[in-house]
C-alpha cells in the first residue's frame, strides 16, 4: 500500500491567514492528503505569509530557504507561497526562488486544490489578484484544534492608511452576506463549537452588499442565535464604529467584554500624516463611551512608534493616551516602510536607535499598567473556555472573556478541552493570571 499524502502549513501574520490556512488545509484533506508538523515528510509545503511589517517577510524567505533544501531529494515535494507576500510578489517570487512552485495570493485561496493540479500537471502557476466571485467551501475547512470558529464577514480594507500593504495584498472591501455569514455561523454551532470570532481587517466596516444593514445588525443576529456563547470580532477601526455598534455591545451579554481597537499614535499630527481619519479625543471619547455601555470592557489596541516626523512630543502624546486609556493590552511596532505605500514619500524618518528607545518606554509603561489591572482582577470569578495544557505539567489554560490567558492547575482532574470551567483569579502575572478550578456547574449565556 502507498502511504498516504501529507501536507505541512507554516502560519504568519493575522487571523485571517489562519483561517486561510484551515481553508486550504481543508481542501487538501477532502483529497485524502493529511496534515504532517515534519516539513521532512511532506508532499505538499505551503508557507502562508505576512507582509506587514519587513520583518515578517524576511522571517518567511529564511524559512523558505530551508525548506528549499528538502527538494534536493523530494522532486516531487512541491513549495506553495501563499498569502500576503504571494500577493505582492506574484511572478517575481517565481523568479526569485526557482525551486518555487506555485504562487497564491489570499483572495484565491479557494482555488488550491486546482493550482496544485496544475502544478502537478507541469505549469508554475501564479494564481493572485482580487476576482469578484471567490471561491469559498464551507465543508472545506479543517477547524482541527480550534476551540472558536472563526468566520470571514468582510475581506479587503479600503482604508488606505499611509502606512500599510494591506490594501494591496488583500483588496478592496467585499463584504459577504447576512445570510451567507449566518450559514456559516449556524453550520459551526451544529459542530460544537461555542464561540463565535467574526473577521474582517476592518470587520465593523461590513455592509450587507445589498445596502441597507451594516454591522450593528449584524451583531444583533449572530449574538441571537441560539448556541453562541461567546461572541468575538476583530478588528474593529475606530471611525466606523456607530453608536448603534456600540449599543449593541451593551445589550448583548453573549458578546465578549473584549475589543481590540487600534490607535497606532495619540498624537494628532501622526494621526494625520498616517491618514487614519481620526484625531486622539475622538477616540478617547469612543473609548469611554465602549465603557459606559459595558462597564467590564477590555480594550487592547496596536501602536506604530518612529512614524515618520514623529517628535518627542508626539511620543509623549502617545504615552499620554496610553495612562488615559488604560489598555489590557498593548501590540506595539516599531514603523516599517512597505513598499507601494504613501508613507514612503513622507520626510523626516525616525532613526532607528530612538525608535527601539521609545518602544522601550512604551512597553515599561505598559507592563506596568497591565499588571495592575490584572491585580485588580484577583478574587473574581470567570467562565473560561479551556483552550489546552500549560507548559507546566499538570496545568490548563484557557481565555477569561476578557480575553486574558489565565493558567490553572488540572492534575487531579483535567477539564476536557473545549469545556467550560469556573475559575478564581488567585494571582497576577504581568501577561496572564493564575487560578482554581471552582466546582460549580457553569450556566450557558
Ligand atoms: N486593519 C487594522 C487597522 O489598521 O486598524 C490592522 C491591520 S495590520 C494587519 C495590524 C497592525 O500592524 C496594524 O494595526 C499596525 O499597528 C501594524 N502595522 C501595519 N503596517 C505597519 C507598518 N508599515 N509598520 C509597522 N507596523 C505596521
């Protein structure tokens, strides 16, 4: 008997490549082709990339050389460059990397099992760009090991915000359909699956494609459906958000107390030059008024630092935002020109040594905002989803609504995973908490 067909994905980047990477692992499975974690035995290799920051992207052409190496006694091991560095690249990658095989970007990832095909077939294929019908199979996607189902509402950003790649590797916005996304949505619940993420680079931005709702009524029907625990979305962009979407949140209690809500600067003039569309105290204002409807909201938010002509003051600007606004958590960058993007053109470019001191002081300021606020949360009581096994032996894991990871010990009796258990917070680590397992029966939102 010939042994089976395997595969290996490698992940970067957001959520919405690692749904696209379940997507294609899918695809691939429904042929019979199964998923390896060696690269040394696979088949089919297919690294899915991330393009927003230069770093990501050299990360992935350093692995892609690795993997290279493997072919010299695998011919017909084949090497797929997927996602956002697929999209940039194109036909150039093939040039580049001659032991390349196929080239996909993210808007055709619905498309592999044909480009492996083709490939296999004898063509180097370089399947990118933006078609207006996309592929999408809902029976095609391996959720293996995943605890939340997630589900693309909107693809695409046309924000153009001077500093990012993403309009160009993933498109104009298209949002899909109410009924669309509430199939996928009720076709998880039939599977188990307690939590709900919806997706999109600027998910609150969702239009039904036919006019008329937009994403607080999309809100108010997923978080309806019977079976929906929990009820994530990400990521939000500030200017879209209406006070209809944040009523919503109020209402809701199945709709987590978490949002991720990128700021990226707390000085007006970087703002502007970054082109986002809003100033420090429109945001500061949505802030508070995400608080007042839910008074246990956790905000987190991403930051740029050494934008370009970002002076000291504009950083203290930032710091200042930051004790205000008091974030959860903080995903901060040091700026990284991209190519094709506005920003490139913009003077006074921050220098790198300052730019490394200042992400320094933000996240010694961070740090210690964090660990109070994780201070404030021992004795409390949560509802956590557990996720899997800590490091230490003997220990769980799992994510607090507020989605912080909090660690317990299981050695007398695990929680099976995917189960809901009650813990006590009993302490505070500066990125997660400690707690015990409580022996009450856990009540279904
Ligand atoms: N669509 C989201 C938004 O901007 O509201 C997030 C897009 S991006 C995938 C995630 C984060 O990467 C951004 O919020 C930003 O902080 C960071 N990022 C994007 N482009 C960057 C760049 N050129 N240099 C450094 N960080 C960048």
């Amino acid at each position: 008997m010939t042994p089976p067909r395997r595969f290996f994905v490698e992940t970067w980047g957001c959520q919405m490549n690692e749904l696209d990477s379940q997507r294609m692992a899918g695809q691939l499975m429904q042929q019979g082709i199964l998923p390896t974690r060696d690269p040394g035995e696979a088949d089919i290799i297919l690294l899915n990339s991330c393009s927003v920051r230069e770093k990501a992207e050299q990360k992935f052409y350093s692995r892609l050389g690795e993997y290279r190496l493997l072919k010299k006694d695998r011919r017909d091991l084949l090497i797929g460059l997927c996602g956002c560095v697929a999209q940039q690249e194109g036909e150039r990658a093939l040039d580049r990397v001659p032991d390349l095989d196929f080239v996909l970007g993210p808007a055709r990832v619905g498309e592999l099992r044909q480009v492996v095909a083709r490939r296999r077939a004898g063509e180097r294929v370089v399947a990118t760009g933006f078609p207006v019908e996309r592929h999408y199979e809902l029976d095609a996607i391996s959720r293996h090991g995943e605890y939340k189902g997630m589900v693309t509402v909107i693809e695409g950003c046309n924000k153009n915000c001077t500093f990012c790649i993403v309009p160009q590797t993933r498109g104009p916005e298209q949002s899909r359909s109410m009924a669309d996304i509430l199939r996928e949505v009720r076709h998880l619940l039939d599977y188990g699956f307690r939590e709900i993420e919806l997706l999109g680079q600027t998910v609150n931005h969702w239009r039904e494609p036919d006019g008329g709702m937009d994403f607080a009524d999309l809100l108010d029907r997923v978080a309806g459906l019977p079976g929906v625990e929990r009820l994530r979305f990400v990521t939000s962009y500030p200017r879209d958000f209406t006070p209809r979407m944040v009523e919503q949140i109020g209402l809701h209690a199945n709709i987590c107390p978490y949002l991720h809500l990128p700021v990226q600067s707390g000085s007006n003039a970087v703002l502007r030059r970054m082109g986002r569309g809003y100033t420090r105290e429109e945001y500061v204002a949505l802030a508070a008024r995400l608080r007042a409807a839910r008074p246990d909201l956790a905000l987190s938010t991403d930051i740029i630092v050494g934008f370009p002509g970002e002076t000291a003051e504009d950083f203290e600007c930032t710091l200042e935002l930051v004790r205000e606004v008091r974030f959860s958590a903080v995903y901060a960058f040091k700026y990284s020109p991209r190519p094709g993007t506005a920003a490139l053109r913009l003077a006074d470019a921050v220098d790198d040594a300052s730019a490394s001191a200042r992400l320094q002081r933000l996240f010694a300021l961070q740090e210690g905002i964090q660990r109070r606020i994780n201070e404030s949360l021992v004795g409390q009581e949560f509802d956590v989803i557990v996720t899997g096994w800590g490091k230490q032996p003997g220990t769980q894991t799992g994510r607090t609504p507020c989605h912080r990871v909090i660690h317990f010990d299981a050695a007398s009796e695990p929680a099976p995973l995917g189960s809901m258990a009650r813990l006590k917070v009993e302490k505070a680590l500066p990125h997660s908490l400690l707690g015990r397992r409580l022996e009450v029966p856990v009540a279904a939102n």
